[in-house]
C-alpha cells in the first residue's frame, strides 16, 4: 500500500527491467488464476525433488502473503452473526436444543451431580471408560501433534521419510471395549478349530478312560447348533415357496372369475412391485388409490404391517437390511420423495411416515373422482375405512377389523377374510407374493363364517404371476392337512425359526401328509392353553424329526443323532482303510440334539398359534421370551439351548467300569483320574497354545 501511495503504477515479476505490467493487469490475472481453481500440490506441477523442498519451504510464505492481502483490502468476508436472531432461526434452535436435553431421559444425563468426575462416560449407555481409553481421549490432540512434530523432525532428519507410509494409530473409543469375535472363510477358521479341540480333548481322555461317545453327542457341542444355523452364526434357510410347487402340481384352479366381491391387497408388497414411482408423495397417494380402485370390486382391504419393538421379526429384518433409520417427516402431498424410493422402503421410519400420510391424505376432498363407489379399508394400527358421501370423503374407524396385536400383514389379511359374512356366493383375492400367506390361509379355512365364500390368491411376481383357487386348494388337501400347516411351515423353516439343514419343503411335507398323528400333533401346537398338551406333542414331533433324518422306528432324538454319527465313522471291519473317504459330509448333517430341539419347538408352537389363530383379534397369550427367544439389549435372540453346552466334567464324557479292581471304588478312581486330568490340562495349557500355533 506504501508503494502505491508513492505513485508506482508497475509491478516486476522477474529480474529483466524490461518485463513490468501495469498494477491492474496483474491484479486482474491473479484474480482470474484463482477463480479457475487449478489444481494444487505438489504432484500435479512436477516431479522435481528440489521444487517439492521448494514449494514445501515457500508454502507457508505464501499462504501468509495471501492472508494478508484480504485482509488488508477488506476483501475477507465476516460471519453474519445477526442472522442467528432471526425469527425462524430462533424458532428452530429452540426446538432443537429441547430435543438435545430431552434425549437425555433416555441416555445418561452428564449434569447430574452423582456422577463421578474422575471418570468418562457413555451418554448413550452410562458405562464408564477404562483408564487406557480415558488417556486416550483426552490427550487426543496432545498425541496428535506429538506425532506432528516427530514427523517434521524425520523428515529434517532424512530426505526419504516424507515419501514413507505413516504408521497406523492404533484408536482407542468406547467401541474399543466391547467383545468382538472374528470368523473368517465363511466360519470355516471357527469351525476347524472347534472340531479340532473337541478331537483333541477326546482324544486325551480315550488315553485313560473309555469316552462313551453317545453321552457327548447328548450335548449341543459347539455354540449354535450347526443342524440349525451356518458357522457364521446365521440361520439355515430354505426354499418357502417349494411347498407351493408341491401345491400345484395336484391343484386345478378352475375357472377363474373375471370381478372379485372384494380384493384384499398387501400394502407392502405392492409398493415394492411399483413401476414409475411419482415425484411428489401426493402423486404416489392418487396412484395406489387409483391400482386398488381399477380392481373393480366394490370393496378393497390394502393391508400394513406395524412394526413392534422387540419383535420376532428383528433378525430377518436385519437381514433384509431394515433399520430403524433417522426420523422421516412428510409434511403434504406436494413434498418431493425421496430420489431412491424402493431404498427408502428399508427404513422402518420412513415406511410408518409413508403410511401415516396415507391415512391423513385420503381424507382429502380431491380424493373423490378416484376413490368413486369404492370402498377402501386400511389396515395399519388401526381399520381406516374410506368412502364417498355428498361428494365429499368420510373415514371412519372399523373396530370389527381392527386387530391390532397382529404385527405382520400376513396374519392381518387372513383376519380380514375370517371376518367376512356373505349369505350368498362371494369371490375374494388375495394379492401377495408370500408363501405365509397361502399357508396361514389353508391353515384357517375352517374358521370362515360363511361357507359361500371363494377365495383366491394372486400368487407370484411378474412372468411368475398366477392366480391359486384357495378353497379348491383346501378340499384337495383336506381339513386335517391343512390345519397342520401353519405348524409344518414354522417347523421347517420360515423366516423367524431355522430350517434343517438341507432338508427342504418337500420331503417333510410327503411324511406328514402319510402320517395322520404328526399332523395332529402339529395343528394341536396352536393350542397353548391345554396343560399337558405341550409334553405329548413334542414327543411326537421329536418322532417326526428323527424320521425326518432316515431313522423312522427311533423316537428319540439323541439316538438318531448318535446313530447317525456312528453310520458315518464307525469301521465295519479292521481291514477298512484308516483314511476312510467321507465327502461332503461336516457336523451340520447330525440331527439337533433334544435339548437345541426343544427350543426349536418352542419356538415353532409360538408361531403356529400366532398364524393358526389368525382369525382372532389376539391370537396368542404366549410371548416369545421364554419360548424359544431370549430378551437381550431391547431385542429378541434365538435361545438355542437349555444347560451345559459340552460335558461339565470327566465324568459326563466316560463309560464307567464296571469291574473293581482294587479295594478303592471306581467313584473314588474317577474321580481322582479327573482331577489328575483336569491339572495337567492346567500345567499344560502354554505348551499346547504353542503347539497349535505352529
């Protein structure tokens, strides 16, 4: 500014005499260099060591002379703190910060005076750190520029340094504390040295007793059972609609009619099935109005599924990657969707917001040219019922189709149809993709009030798309059949109880369809309320699952598993080669022992009297806590088993002799062997960690 004000009108960028340019020419292009953003570094403008040191050492100079120069001319732009007192601002952080300090009736409250001060804690879970993380967090930045400083001090020291990877910091949180397990390879690292402790402590024992194998395999053995559930922890599935296959393959449909009385549609589902989704959620309202009311049936049902908390569900809600995402408002109908609809659809938030809309909207008057003569139903936490009268839209709340205990939309919509009277014929459709809904359907034919009603189903998706004559379905399979398959279809595998490792649909299904008993005892599942029921009828379920495995005179479950181990490993004579080839064969082929089955049971009369008694407004009394689930952090876990998970002692793992040969008893002679065992496992215990590593 001094040379300027001196009257010097050139500047010099070189040495030369010859090369001055006038002040606003220079201006203008440095002005118009940094609007084009070139881009910046050292990488991009050579590969030089010297200009890197350059431009290195003269960074700071120049980021200083830039500095200055705004701030000298004025240019710097000051933050407009005024724009905080605004009306609307004012309004907005007022609700934000009583939603900051309402949040803490939830979390731990870091104000409240009975907290310790010499420790750190989690808001979210009021759990204290430990020293080491507590260090951590509050030396963060000292660490850091300890580190920055070593860093400028190594590269000072040698020109290589700056080029050479930074070593990682190892990150110290509140995350850092919680027990994490690694399976790697599919769980095929956790599954070889599960299979090779249990050999080697068996193997250890055969030394000095005689290990009664079929005493062992009465135990779970391993933490989950592999009949049931892959070694990555996750449940074994199987093909549902396979039973479907098995259906039509006996099943005529017949005529099919061209109008339904009434047509009953899974929300859900025709969302997901949407092609052309509108821009504006109003747009999207009028579209599923106008997909219900081009039906022509006077009357459409368009079923919801709420969403409970804990629920069954969490763990294939999981899977399906649905969470419990940031809240989602809609505010009108002129509100832009989001741009990934169907992505949306996997948030829990978004999807009750979506529905909640729903019912509000179609109370609006530009509803009436689609709703028409139509009678819409919508089944959420409550029956709202749609209609036009003196052109203008009446909701109302149906109570008589209200049933809200029932979580799924599947059960929902078999309520619906248990609820409809009709004195003359009436043709009902069903629109869903989901096998649990024909099962929950056949299983509940023989609660329809009216024996006039027809029902059909709309089952598939695109090409696949065919319509199933339910009742014609029900007469070919018959009332005891049918009646058994809600509990058949959660026995075998659905989506929240395992299936058996690959055994299928099909198979099962041929044995209880030959077995009078097995289809008794699985319809009497959904009876919860008989005492004494529950013993018989795992008792011949258990049958059931040891035919299930190729031992049909065997009744209990722990001697077909035992008889399945032994056909697989046990020698028919002492010639056989000792490497005896088994392919394709691993723990998961042996049936559950009694007590991984029981739970598996548990779990299976749960849903069968969730489904069988669909027709009620509260079909079960039973709650899943208990029977076959355990509560843990607000969420349902499977429960796999009941007691020890391998043999307590020596003791449970060994035949006992029955000759005495010395005055001691053999009691007392176990008894001091376990302890000389267990005591060289103990003295030993480094040296075998040494030995499996290498």
């Amino acid at each position: 500014m001094e040379e300027m004000e001196k009257g010097y009108f050139g500047i010099q960028r070189t040495e030369k005499s010859f090369s001055r340019q006038p002040i606003d020419l220079t201006l203008e292009q440095t002005i118009n260099a940094d609007a084009a953003k070139r881009l910046v570094g050292i990488i991009n403008f050579t590969n030089s060591i010297s200009a890197r040191q350059r431009w290195c050492l003269s960074h700071q100079i120049r980021s200083s002379i830039t500095a200055y120069t705004y701030e000298a001319t004025g240019l710097r732009k000051v933050q407009d703190v005024t724009a905080d007192l605004r009306k609307h601002q004012l309004k907005k952080d007022t609700e934000q910060l009583q939603k900051f300090t309402s949040s803490f009736s939830k979390f731990m409250n870091p104000f409240d005076d009975s907290n310790d001060n010499n420790k750190l804690f989690n808001i979210s879970n009021g759990k204290a750190a430990s020293n080491e993380v507590a260090q951590f967090l509050l030396n963060v930045d000292n660490i850091g520029n300890k580190m920055r400083e070593t860093f400028i001090c190594e590269c000072s020291e040698s020109t290589e340094r700056f080029e050479a990877p930074i070593k990682r910091t190892k990150i110290l949180n509140f995350s850092s504390e919680v027990a994490k397990s690694k399976i790697k390879s599919s769980g095929k690292v956790h599954e070889v040295s599960m299979q090779r402790d249990l050999f080697g402590r068996m193997l250890g024992l055969s030394m000095d007793h005689a290990v009664d194998l079929e005493k062992v395999l009465r135990y779970p053995i391993t933490p989950i059972p592999m009949s049931l559930c892959h070694f990555n922890g996750t449940i074994c599935k199987t093909q549902k609609s396979a039973i479907v296959e098995v259906f039509e393959k006996q099943h005529n449909p017949g005529n099919i009619p061209m109008n339904f009385d009434v047509v009953i549609v899974d929300g859900f589902y025709l969302l997901h099935t949407m092609h052309d989704v509108p821009s504006t959620f109003g747009n999207i309202s009028k579209k599923i109005i106008k997909s219900l009311t081009a039906t022509k049936a006077p009357r459409v049902d368009i079923i919801f599924d709420q969403y409970f908390s804990p629920s069954i569900k969490d763990y294939e809600r999981k899977l399906r990657n649905e969470e419990n995402l940031m809240d989602f408002n809609i505010n009108g109908s002129m509100q832009v969707r989001p741009t990934d609809f169907n992505k949306e659809l996997k948030n829990i938030k978004f999807k009750q917001a979506f529905v909640t809309f729903l019912v509000e909207n179609w109370c609006d008057s530009e509803m009436v040219p689609f709703l028409g003569d139509t009678i819409i139903n919508l089944n959420y936490d409550f029956c709202y019922s749609y209609k036009v009268e003196d052109n203008a839209v009446v909701q109302t709340v149906n109570d008589d189709l209200s049933c809200g205990c029932h979580e799924e939309a599947d059960s929902k919509i078999i309520y619906h149809v248990c609820q409809l009277e009709s004195d003359s014929s009436a043709n009902v459709l069903i629109k869903s993709c989901d096998t649990d809904v024909l099962i929950i359907m056949l299983g509940n034919m023989d609660h329809l009030k009216s024996d006039n009603i027809n029902i059909y189903m709309e089952y598939g998706a695109a090409n696949k798309k065919r319509v199933i004559n339910i009742t014609q379905l029900y007469i070919e399979l018959g009332t005891t059949l049918c009646t058994s398959l809600p509990g058949f279809h959660a026995v075998t595998g659905c989506d929240y109880n395992p299936a058996f490792f690959k055994k299928g649909k099909k198979r099962p299904f041929q044995i209880i369809k030959n077995n009078g008993c097995y289809q008794k005892a699985l319809t009497d599942l959904a009876n919860d309320d008989v005492p004494g029921l529950q013993y018989e009828t795992f008792t011949i379920l258990e049958k059931f699952v040891c035919e299930l495995y190729g031992y049909k005179n065997c009744t209990d479950v722990n001697n077909a598993r035992f008889q399945k181990f032994c056909s697989t490993y046990k020698s028919k004579n002492t010639n056989e080669p000792f490497q005896k080839s088994i392919q394709r064969y691993d723990a998961s082929n042996l049936p559950p022992c009694k007590s991984e089955l029981h739970q598996h049971l548990l779990r299976t009369q749960y849903i069968t009297s969730v489904w069988r008694n669909a027709h009620l407004v509260k079909p079960t009394n039973l709650v899943p806590a208990g029977n076959g689930w355990i509560l843990k952090n607000e969420t349902y876990e499977f429960k796999w088993f009941e007691g020890d998970c391998v043999p307590e002692t020596v003791l449970d793992a060994i035949k006992i002799s029955e000759n005495n040969t010395s005055n001691r008893t053999d009691d007392e002679l176990i008894s001091r062997q376990s302890e000389d065992l267990f005591e060289s496992d103990e003295s030993t215990d480094a040296e075998e960690s040494d030995f499996s590593d290498s």
